[in-house]
C-alpha cells in the first residue's frame, strides 16, 4: 500500500473528510525531499539522489519560445484538448516516433504525464475492476487505482529478468474483471526497458480480449542499450492504447506541468471532458514553449541522455564495490535500484540510516510498492561530483554499520 497522508487536525470542527480519500496514496518522494530539506536547514550538507527530475535547465530555445509567447499574448484560456498547433505537432513526433500513423484528435495535452493516469483510471475503471500494474512501479498506478475503488493487481518485476515484467505471470494474472494493463518502460524504478519481443509476448496474452493498455512512455527518449518500442504500434492495439508521454524528463520540463496522452479519439474526448472539469486547460504559453521542444533542436536531448548514461555507469559500478549492495545495469530512465538484501537492513530503515547518518538522500525500494523490499532507489540526476561523493559516504557508512 502507498504511505497515506496524515491529517492533524488544525481547527476546533472535525473534518469530515469523503471515504474515498483514506484510499488515496501518495508519492514519497515529496516526502523525502522536505525531510532533506529539513535537515539541510539544521546545517547538514545533503547529496539529492531521491528526486526524479533532470537536474539540467530546460534548453534555452524552448525557455525563449515561452518569454515569446507571453510578450505575444499567449496568456489566455485555450481549448481543453490542448492547442490544435500543438496536438498536430505531437499527433506527428508521436506517428513517427512509434510507427504508427496517428491524428490530433487522438492527443489530449494536460499538465504533467501524471493527469493522464489519473484520469484514464478515472474514466475507465469502475468499482471491483481490476488493473493489472508493475510492482515495484510509480506509486501513482496504486494509489489511483484504490482511490476509483478498482482492485489493484500487481505484477512482480523480478530482478533476474532484468526487471522486464514476465508474461506467463501477466497471462496468471488476467481475468474477466480485467479492464486495464499498466506496462511502464523505461520504467521507474528499476530503470528496465521492455525489449519488441516483451511488447509482442504481452500483446499475444492479452489477445482479442477488450482490455486497454496504459503504455507510460515518459522516459521513451532516456534509453541507454535497446530501443523504445510502443504496444500502440502492434496491429490491433491502437485502439486499446493509451499513450502517456510528455515534456518533463525528455526535455527538463519537470516545473513546466506538460504532457499528453494518445489514444482513441471517443476517449480523447472523455479525457478532454475531464481536462474540462479539473483545469480547463494546459496553460497556454506553456504550449506554444511545447512545439518549439518537438519541433526545434533536439540535440540537448541527447546531451542530456549521454550524460545520464556516464553517471549510470560510474555509480553503478560504485555501487557494486560496496559492502552488502548489488546492481544490475538499469538500461533507461535515470534511476539505478540496488539490491541491498545482504546488508541485512530492510529497505525503508537502511534509506532514513542514510539520510539521517550519511546525509544521503534516496528512496525505499518500498515507496514502490511491496516488491520493493530489499532495494534502494537511487536518482542518477546529479553531477558526477556528487554522485562520487554520494558512494564514499554511503561507503564509509556501511563499513561500520553492515
Ligand atoms: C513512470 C512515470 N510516469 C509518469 C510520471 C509523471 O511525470 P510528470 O512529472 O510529467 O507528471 C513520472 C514522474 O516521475 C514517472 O516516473
């Protein structure tokens, strides 16, 4: 289960707070980041290694196209679904990208990939639906999914497959209450990247069935060995795809809120009805910033992904001299996930020991739900300097306390 947040009461009335709402997860990452900051605050130097964003800026072509857009009125409300300029743009990257021809009509834009999982789960899923979700895997797919009341099945990713999810397992796991398969790659946390043959094998146990996909594809352009394959791009799963990209990590848009779903174009617009009943829409100059990132020059993308990819192999072979951890080499994303079984500490009390102690900030494999025990979560989205520094600490530490 994700960690629920506590509600202290700050008035004399009690707060009568919907049902629902002790069903809703949260993401511990926050969490961690404001304890940092907290002991940052008392005077201690603390290494970031939890947070899941670029620590690059956002390239200067894409921040000027923003200045522009403001200065030119771009401070409006637009449609829902996003600005038509900016659905085409995405509707062809997406077609190209993925192999597969893809319409506007069929992309809704939204603030952040995370208002995608919401709000397919919301739109699909009804009480006692089941949705088939990684484990370890973004906390958000449980969390949401508990909150509409659907029953929550996780699929184990297992470190001998190199955390590729297994598809007898899936096969096991499919029932006729099952509306909905969440597969994530590159995946957060574990860093694994479904090969084609994976997509095809998950494709074939789903079959005909009517079960939508949700394919988060966030680190789509954060690959480092293989390549990015869609399930959208298999015959027949077009229109049981939802395609959930974005801005935030391709392009260190984290703060920005942009990203975008591709999906069939009846529930494009169900999508859009929500857009409409939660933000209205994407802010505007946002967007226009949005095209100038897919349509300008990509190269700081790939900059910014041959960087993560030396940071990766420094840390994790760091790691890997360390008393007690173990790691595979994550081939996307930019999270490594050791395991530390053999230090003989459970996840979530080695993760404080290291922030409180060794002034390491990381996440409990267990943020990520149950299967994350025995596994940290490291964010290689710091300079190399620091993640050098990170290892003598985290090796100094272990060497008296494992
Ligand atoms: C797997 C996964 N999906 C979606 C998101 C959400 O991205 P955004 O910040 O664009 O909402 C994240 C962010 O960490 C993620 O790791």
């Amino acid at each position: 289960m994700p960690t629920l947040v506590s509600t202290e009461p700050n008035t004399q009335r009690e707060l009568h707070l919907a049902a629902r709402m002790s069903k809703l997860g949260t993401e511990t990452t926050f969490e961690v980041l404001n304890k940092a900051r907290a002991l940052e605050r008392q005077g201690k130097k603390i290494l970031h290694l939890e947070i899941g964003e670029p620590d690059f800026d956002t390239p200067s072509n894409i921040i000027e196209a923003a200045v522009q857009a403001l200065h030119q009125g771009w401070t409006h409300y637009g449609p829902s679904a996003g600005l038509p300029d900016l659905r085409q743009t995405i509707a062809e990257e997406v077609s190209r990208s993925r192999g597969i021809p893809c319409a506007s009509d069929e992309v809704v834009v939204v603030p952040g990939g995370k208002p995608i999982i919401f709000f397919s789960i919301l739109a699909l899923i009804d009480d006692g639906d089941e949705v088939i979700y990684p484990n370890p895997g973004f906390p958000i797919y449980e969390s949401m999914i508990n909150y509409v009341g659907g029953r929550a099945v996780p699929i184990r990713l297992r470190e001998e497959r190199d955390f590729r999810l297994d598809v007898n397992e899936l096969a096991s796991l499919i029932t006729d209450r099952t509306r909905l398969v969440i597969i994530n790659s590159p995946q957060n946390p574990t860093g694994g990247v479904l090969s084609r043959r994976d997509i095809h094998d998950i494709a074939e146990v789903i079959g005909d069935r009517n079960i939508m996909v949700l394919s988060d594809e966030i680190y789509s352009r954060l690959i480092f060995e293989g390549e990015h394959y869609s399930i959208m791009a298999i015959p027949g799963f077009k229109d049981r795809t939802i395609l959930l990209d974005g801005f935030s990590k391709t392009y260190a848009m984290t703060g920005w809120r942009m990203g975008y779903g591709v999906m069939r174009a009846d529930l494009a617009a169900h999508i859009t009805r929500l857009m409409t009943n939660s933000n209205s829409c994407t802010a505007s100059f946002t967007q226009v910033a949005g095209i100038e990132a897919m349509r300008g020059d990509q190269s700081s993308v790939e900059k910014m992904r041959s960087e993560f990819q030396r940071r990766r192999d420094v840390f994790v072979t760091g790691l890997n001299k360390i008393k007690g951890f173990s790691c595979r080499m994550p081939k996307g994303a930019f999270y490594v996930f050791p395991n530390i079984q053999k230090t003989g500490w459970k996840s979530k009390k080695l993760a404080d020991a290291l922030l409180e102690e060794a002034g390491i900030a990381c996440l409990s494999g267990t943020a990520f739900g149950d299967f994350g025990e025995g596994y940290l979560r490291f964010s290689v989205a710091n300079s190399l300097e620091n993640l050098l520094q990170a290892l003598d600490r985290i090796d100094t530490w272990t060497g008296s306390n494992v």
